[in-house]
C-alpha cells in the first residue's frame, strides 16, 4: 500500500474510533512512534496522530482526575505530561553551505502534546552538544527516573524538534573537516525554515526559539548571528569564557581508537571522550545519579575537531552582539568547561543568574536583553541532573514571558518553586538580570 494512501486510511479510521481505544492508542504513543513495513522505517502521518491525541486526550484528563494523587512537580507527571508523544523524522535533505547542494540529511525527533499540533504554535528547536546526538534530550528512563527536557518542555506549553546534528546519531557524516559551526549552523538554519514552510513536520510552526546546549550553542549563536530568523536564543552549558581545566583535560581521542567507534569507518578528525572521564566533565555529585554514568558511556558519541576548534573560537569573540532578538543562559553552578578561571586570566563566576547576565551582557546587543539562570549544584549536562526539570521550568519561563509574550496566567508554566515570578521578569527563582552597574 502507497504512504498516502496508508495516510488516508489512517485519517479516515480515527474519527470512527472510540474513547477506550483511542486512550489505548495514546498510551501505546508515549513511546517514540514508529511504523515498520518491509524493513523500513516510515514516519506515521502527523496530523492523523494529531486527531487520534485530540480524541483520547478529554478521557486522558477524566481518569488521572480520577485515579492521581496531587501532582508534585519535581516528581509526578500530570495529566497533560502523559499526553506528550514524540514523533520521529528521518532523512530531512540539507545542504552544508549556501550555493551546495542538499546532499546530507539530519534526523530528529518531534515532541508535542495534541493541543500543540496546530500551526502558529512557538516550538523549540534543539541542538546537542559534543559527543552527544539529540537523545541528550530525551535521554529516557534510568534507575526509575526519566530525563526529558524535550518532553517537559512540550508538557509545559512548548513543542520541540530535536535533531542529531551533521556527523552525529542517525545524520549524515562527511568527512570531519566539513563539519564546522558554520555548517551546523547552517543546517539549523535549514531547519528553522522547514519547521515554518511544514517541509520537516508538516506543521507550520510560527516563532522558533533555538536552544543550544554546550558546542551546539556555539552553533546557536551562529545561527542568529548569520542568518537572523528565530524569534529567540537559549544558550544551555556554555557562555563567552572556556575553563583552562578543561582545555587541558585531554579528555578527547580519535573516535575510531575508541571500542564502540572502531569499525565506523569515520576518519581521524572524529573524536570522541576518553573512557571515565564523563563523569569529571559533565556532572557534579551530588547533582547525578551515580547509575546514569554507565548508561552515558555507552550511549555517547563523536565530534568533528573542526567543529569544536570553530566553536571555541566564536565563544572568544564578540560576534554575539549581532544578535537582535532575546536570549537566556542556563548554567550549572559547577560546570566543569565553564565557570572558573580561563585562560585569558578571567574567572568566570556562576554563583547566580544575575552575575552569569552581568557577565554576558558585553557580549550582546541591549535587544537580546540578557537573562541569566544557574541550577545550584548541578554540572555542566544540566539535562541529565537529577534537578533538571529546574532548567526546563527557566526556559519555560522565559519562552513564555520574553517570546511568546504570556502572562504568568496564561502560561502553562511550571507550579510550585519553580513557577516563574512576576517581580523577577517573569522567571524563576534562580534566575536574574544583569546588575544596574553592568548596562
């Protein structure tokens, strides 16, 4: 059978089917949502599954009224949360540079709740950072806990679009010295276009927010910078200042001298972390669940060395001030590659959300109007801490506020201590503005 005609069939079963079924449905679609004929992996149509979650989700909400326990936020999932379902996208065309073919594709993964599905809706575009792919977003359940900015964020009022970036995951891996922040950048930029035209999802989306996490937002800033088309800026894991420990940690090797990567094919310019030193480079205890670092190990990836020796050099630049629309900087209080002395003689303090902006703040334009947040005790994966909802509440906070310009009213923000705060510019506790002396 066709794939459109599969579409039609699909479209034409939902109305008919009833609320029991359809919350079966649902259940079934918490998982990452795949269709397998003949071998091959085929995305289910969008806005079929669209209908099915907008059927079963009134039936969804009746029973958790029914059967949960009040929902605490940094634990239990509500209602609405368990109405998320991830999509996956597979082999979307792109270029690397402007003027060449779209000869590389990226996949990625699409997370929403029903209600999100429509077009004109704010999503979140995000890129991972070295050594990662976009499972860094939705990395799953370990030891009874799940991490999931994506899913999160979509719960809370935002869908996301989660993509591996060129040379990572399920992408396309030219040869390392292709892969660069300009072309990750570029391929973002292509990817914000296909997320309005509907060419990547088949939802028009209206404002993109590009969130960044680590090198990728290296790749974030690039993007904003060059081609100017998103509607707002999150830096997640880094900020204009590099630690000399971590520069001198000889933390990465040739990827194809590592166990899982040795029969790849990949060349030399791939790298990947030694074995044993995630745990120093990306955590910080008591912030982590010990079982997590295995789980990491096994599941990491590679980086091209042109694409981290271009990063480095535009987080040492102030090519930022380019930017013209609103940006955040989330921060763990102790992330390893960030916060401390660097090797231009600087010391870079993370002690709280206000100092983290005021430290930035030269490095953009009064348009971006800089926000700082820290998540006290976490390292640099602040989506793999055992306080990571704590960043998905700032950024949804400020999407809301500063973007998508909502009320605390009516937003769907996070509740309890980590709602956003009306006498705080619309964010949470952790966050701040840059000091009246710095503007």
């Amino acid at each position: 059978m066709a794939k459109g005609d599969r579409d039609k069939q699909l479209s034409a079963w939902v109305p008919a089917t009833g609320v029991p079924q359809a919350k079966e449905i649902v259940m079934n679609m918490k998982m990452r949502l795949f269709t397998t004929l003949s071998g091959r992996i085929t995305k289910i149509a969008a806005p079929a599954l669209a209908l099915c979650l907008s059927l079963a989700a009134p039936a969804i909400a009746q029973t958790s009224a029914e059967n949960d326990s009040p929902a605490v936020v940094d634990q239990t999932s509500s209602a609405t949360e368990r109405a998320v379902s991830c999509f996956y996208e597979a082999a979307i065309p792109v270029a690397l540079a402007p003027g060449q073919a779209a000869t590389s594709t990226v996949s990625g993964e699409l997370c929403a709740t029903p209600s999100e599905l429509r077009a004109g809706t704010t999503i979140q575009l995000l890129v991972q950072g070295a050594t990662y792919n976009h499972d860094y977003w939705d990395f799953g359940m370990v030891d009874g806990r799940e991490y999931s900015y994506a899913r999160d964020v979509a719960a809370h009022g935002f869908p996301t679009f989660a993509f591996d970036g060129i040379g990572s995951g399920a992408s396309s891996h030219p040869q390392s010295e292709q892969v660069t922040v300009q072309s990750a950048a570029y391929v973002a930029h292509q990817i914000v276009q296909g997320l309005r035209s509907g060419s990547v999802t088949g939802i028009q989306f209206g404002k993109v927010i590009i969130v960044g996490h680590s090198l990728g937002s290296t790749a974030v800033w690039e993007e904003a910078i060059s081609y100017a088309d998103v509607d707002g800026v999150i830096i997640t894991g880094a900020a204009h200042s590099i630690t000399t420990k971590f520069l001198t940690a000889n933390a990465l090797y040739p990827a194809v001298d590592d166990p899982k990567f040795a029969n790849s094919g990949l060349d030399t310019g791939y790298l990947t972390t030694v074995p044993g030193v995630r745990s120093t480079l990306f955590y910080s205890f008591p912030d982590y669940d010990p079982a997590i670092i295995p789980v990491d190990e096994a599941r990491k990836d590679v980086v091209s060395a042109s694409e981290l020796g271009t990063g480095i050099a535009l987080v040492n630049s102030t090519a930022s001030v380019a930017i013209q629309v609103p940006v955040l900087t989330i921060l763990g209080s102790n992330d390893f590659t960030t916060c401390g002395p660097n090797p231009q003689g600087g010391n870079f303090d993370c002690s709280s959300g206000a100092l983290v902006a005021t430290q930035e703040f030269p490095f953009y334009s009064p348009k971006a109007r800089i926000h700082g947040c820290v998540v006290p005790g976490s390292g640099h994966d602040l989506n793999l801490a055992v306080n990571h909802r704590l960043a998905a509440a700032d950024a949804v906070a400020w999407s809301s506020a500063f973007v998508d310009q909502r009320s605390a009213s009516g937003s769907n923000g996070f509740n309890g201590t980590d709602r956003g705060l009306p006498w705080n510019d619309g964010l949470p506790w952790n966050c701040g503005a840059p000091s009246a002396e710095s503007k």
